[in-house]
C-alpha cells in the first residue's frame, strides 16, 4: 500500500477529527436496521389490511390465524428495534442497555394495543382517497397503488411509536415513505381523519404541523416554518410551534406554501402556486389575481 493510500486512511481514521459525523456505538449495543423496519412495516400493512398484503390466501376463516401470527412476529421484531433507537439515542454501556428490554417490549406491546385505532384512522384517509378521486375504481386499487396511502400508512404508524417516546425508528419509518413517494411527512405532525393527498409527489409537512379532519391536499403543497428564532448561542430553538394549524374540510391545491404558526379555518380553499403567511379566515378562498 503506497504512502499516500496510507496517510488517506488514517485521516478517515481519525474519530476525533469527525466526531460530528461519526457514531461509535458501545459493544453489543443493537443498531437500528432499515431492512427490519421495512419487513415491519410490510407486516403491519399485512396485519391492517389483509388479503392485500402478505398471504393472499387469508379470508374470515383463517383470519385469526393469520393475524395471530403476524402479530407475533411483529412483536418480537419491533421490540428488538425499539431496543435499537433507544440504545442508539442513549449509547449506553452493555449492562445499561439490557435493562432496556423490558421498556422495549413494553413499548412494542402497547404499540400492538393501538392497531385497532391505527386501522380505523386509516381507513377513512382510503375513503376519503376514494371519494376525492373520480379515476379511483375501488378501495382495493387505492391501498394497493395510491402513494397517499403508503405515506399516511407510515405516517400513522411512526406517529403512534413516537407517542410511546420511541426514539429514532419513527423518523426513519416515515423517511421509508419519503424515498418511496417523494410525500415528507414529519411522524410528529398530527393529523386528523379523511386526510388524502392527492398525486402527492413534492407534499411537505412540518413537525409541528396540525391538521384537521376531512383535509385534502395536492402535489407539491408545504406546510413549512418561516425563519427559526435562535437562541442567545444563535442555535436553533427546538420543540416550538414552528407549523401551520389546518382547520376542518380546508382544500390546499398544488404547490402552495403555508408558512409559519398561522391558522387556515375550516371550509377555507387555497388555490395552487399561492405563497400564505398570515391567517386565512373560516370559508375563505384564496386565488391568484388575474
């Protein structure tokens, strides 16, 4: 190996030198895996809407069966990667890190509990997929091929584990979508039921983001923050309100910009291509000047 081969490795060797975009994780500490999550993800898409997804074969008589096996291996595969993200955030020592199964599978089981709520929300964003879309021939067609669905899919999942204070795999989760779908849903937005976009490609909501019930959206909108405040080390201010609050039944068509804490009332329609900054009243509709 020549000299200058050499040098180049021990500067990329140099941990100090790039703590910053370096991780070193204790020995026999998990790390999170992407290829697992997305096995869990498919697995909960199977558990939540099944015959679509997973085993064709199931029907009304084979569904407990089914279900009960999914459930199992979600279980032990989520808590291994809860185990994961939290031994990750804390990078804790060995003996630590142990102590963290019994949250994890704690955390896991409680997130298996909130199924049942996640499934109900999602179905109404598939109704309401449905109903905005006059190409959309049957829910079937808009589980399997809508970009919406995938992204809320995930969206709502990653959600529910971030209410646990699970750390990490929610964003990566929703971040899967993102890659998938070009839709960027932060996990900690909230969001309510009847939520649909349309097209999708270019949707961008915030953290802080809050959105009402019966919402819909199309291709490129943001829902984004103005200019973060600083704090006296000229650091950005975490966890503030820093998004949009959309009210019930409210429009937003494509490539409109909703910036900063204001407020969109309910029933209010925004044209496309529109940039908005301040509160838009209940009913309004904004368009472009001719």
């Amino acid at each position: 190996m020549n000299k200058k081969l050499l040098e180049t490795i021990k500067i990329l060797s140099d941990f100090e030198g790039f703590r910053d975009v370096c991780h070193q994780q204790n020995e026999n500490n998990p790390m999170p895996s992407v290829e697992v999550l997305n096995e869990i993800v498919q697995l909960i898409r199977s558990i939540l809407f099944p015959g679509y997804f997973g085993n064709a074969d199931v029907n009304s008589k084979t569904m407990l069966y089914h279900i009960g096996v999914n459930i199992d291996k979600l279980q032990t595969l989520l808590t291994s990667q809860i185990k994961a993200g939290m031994c990750f955030e804390t990078n804790s020592a060995s003996a630590t890190c142990s102590e963290i199964d019994k949250i994890s599978k704690e955390k896991a089981g409680s997130f298996v509990s909130e199924l049942p709520n996640i499934r109900k929300k999602l179905h109404t964003d598939v109704v309401a997929a449905y109903n905005g879309d006059p190409a959309a021939k049957s829910f079937g067609e808009v589980i399997f091929c809508y970009p919406s669905i995938r992204a809320i899919s995930n969206y709502r999942i990653a959600n529910a584990l971030l209410k646990l204070n699970v750390p990490l795999i929610p964003r990566i989760i929703t971040e899967m979508a993102h890659s998938e779908t070009g839709i960027d849903i932060h996990p900690g937005a909230t969001i309510g039921d009847f939520f649909t976009i349309d097209h999708g490609t270019g949707v961008v909501i915030g953290e802080t983001a809050i959105i009402g019930h019966n919402v819909k959206m199309y291709q490129g909108v943001t829902l984004g923050a103005k200019s973060f405040p600083l704090d006296a080390n000229g650091n950005p201010i975490k966890g503030i309100q820093r998004h949009p609050n959309i009210g019930n039944n409210v429009i937003i068509y494509s490539n409109s910009t909703i910036l900063g804490t204001i407020k969109v009332g309910d029933n209010a329609v925004i044209g496309g291509n529109i940039w908005v900054d301040t509160d838009v009243p209940e009913g309004a509709k904004l368009v472009q000047r001719k």
